[in-house]
C-alpha cells in the first residue's frame, strides 16, 4: 500500500492515539474501536445514517491500523506527517537522521533512526 494514494488523514486521531504511543498501545485502542463500530455490532432499529457513519468509521479505524500496525509504514506516516517541521537525510544503512527545525538550532549529533552512526550538524 503507497502512501501517495491514501488521503491525507491523522491516523493517530482516528484511533484516539498519541504518536509517542508504541503499537502495543495502538493495538488495543484499535480493537476497542474496530468492536464498536463493526457493522455486524450494531443494532437493527438504528437509522440507516447512523449505520453508514459507524460503517464509514469502521473503514477509517482499519485503515488507521494498517498503516500504523505495521513499523514499516509507521515510520513512514511518521516522516511525512514531520516533513513540514523537521529536517532528514538518509543513512547509509537505510534508516533516517531526523531532527525538528526547533531541535536543530540546538543540537550539535544527530543519531540514525536505525543504527548506531551519528552525524554532526554543524551551524
């Protein structure tokens, strides 16, 4: 599944999550949801718009967790929901230096997202 095709959504607030939360956390706050709103949970004498709304919900929650059950695509949905507050480069081992605009006034190492190298942002 590309990024580039998916509308541009904060999964996190779909799922009622924090982005410092880890997927364990995400994990329960997604079957909490997915529960809820699974077609098959709701009542028959609900209204029929009320159906499509938990229906429409339903959607979202799974597509929240497919993106960010998965670290691979996590990561990703991550770089791109920083890309306007943060600076990368890409690590030869094929992880990220990531650093936000207010971090990088102050910092003098950054470290990869993935191994153990550090580069030094010099001013």
């Amino acid at each position: 599944m590309a990024f580039e095709q998916i509308p541009k959504k904060d999964w996190y607030s779909i799922l009622g999550a924090d982005p410092s939360e880890n997927v364990s956390d995400l994990k329960q706050k997604y079957q909490k949801l997915i529960l809820k709103y699974h077609p098959d949970k709701q009542s028959t004498d609900v209204p029929a718009g009320t159906v499509e709304e938990c229906l429409q919900k339903f959607i979202e929650v799974d597509q929240a967790w497919k993106i960010l059950g998965n670290e691979e695509t996590k990561k990703e949905y991550d770089l791109q929901r920083h890309d306007d507050h943060s600076f990368s480069w890409s690590c030869r081992c094929g992880g990220k230096y990531i650093i936000s605009k207010e971090e990088a006034e102050q910092a003098n190492l950054i470290s990869c997202d993935t191994c153990s190298l550090i580069i030094e942002l010099l001013h």
